[in-house]
C-alpha cells in the first residue's frame, strides 16, 4: 500500500513537471515578466502548485510509512510481519491518514486568511524596520 502511494505521488510530480512545461511554452513565451503576477494569481498556478505538493508529501510519507514497517521487521529479526485483517486495516488507516495529511498541507495555503493574504504572490517579505543585519540597513 505504501509502495502503490509512492507510485501515485511520484505520478503526480510527473503531471505537474509536464503540465507546468507545456504552460510555460504555451502560454508564458518570452514574456514572462510581464504575465507573471497574472500567472502566480491565477487558478492554474494554484492547482498545479496543490498537485506539486500533494505528490511530494505522498511520496515522503509513504516512504517513511514504508521505512517504519521495515525497521519493524528488522526488530522481529526478520522474521515476516503477521499479515491479518487488523494488520491490513491498519495500513488502510495509514495510507488514508497519509492522504487527508498531504492534501491538508497543499491547500491550507490557499485558504483566505489575513496572515496568509498575497504572501505566496510576492514572494519575499522585506520589513526595513527588522534590524538583521545591524550596521548595514541603517
């Protein structure tokens, strides 16, 4: 079950590289400067952006679901892990918990809220009232 959501999110990063490929040919050109507010206000950036991280959180919890039931097997001294039906409804809840996770984390950021408003869009958030670098933003 791991290794089939592995494979999904593995899938998913393929859809969005192509899909993000094809729109920049397509529709971005040469310029790109111009359109990009536009693109990065847009509905396809968010989308493309919620299958980008959905596919690279699936393939990291996955993998690390997949690393803690190996280390189990190797405190059983290899021996095979029990498979039954408490087993395989565990792994369900697992891979069910694996998914609501990796979406939540995808879009949370596009929910409307006054912390989050525009932070995405611009990009960086520069405050000259922040003294980080003392002496040389005076």
């Amino acid at each position: 079950c791991s290794m089939s959501l592995d494979g999904v999110g593995d899938l998913l990063m393929g859809i969005y590289l192509i899909t993000l490929s094809v729109c920049d040919s397509i529709i971005q050109g040469d310029n790109f400067c111009r359109k990009q507010p536009e693109w990065f206000t847009g509905v396809e950036c968010s989308v493309l952006g919620i299958i980008s991280t959905v596919g690279s959180q699936l393939s990291l919890f996955s993998m690390t679901l997949l690393s803690v039931f190996r280390f189990c097997k190797v405190l059983l001294n290899g021996l095979p892990l029990p498979v039954s039906r408490k087993s395989v409804t565990k792994t369900m809840m697992w891979a069910t918990l694996i998914i609501m996770m990796s979406v939540a984390i995808a879009v949370i950021p596009l929910v409307p809220s006054q912390l989050l408003d525009d932070y995405f869009v611009q990009g960086m958030y520069y405050n000259p009232d922040y003294k980080v670098f003392v002496g040389l933003n005076s």
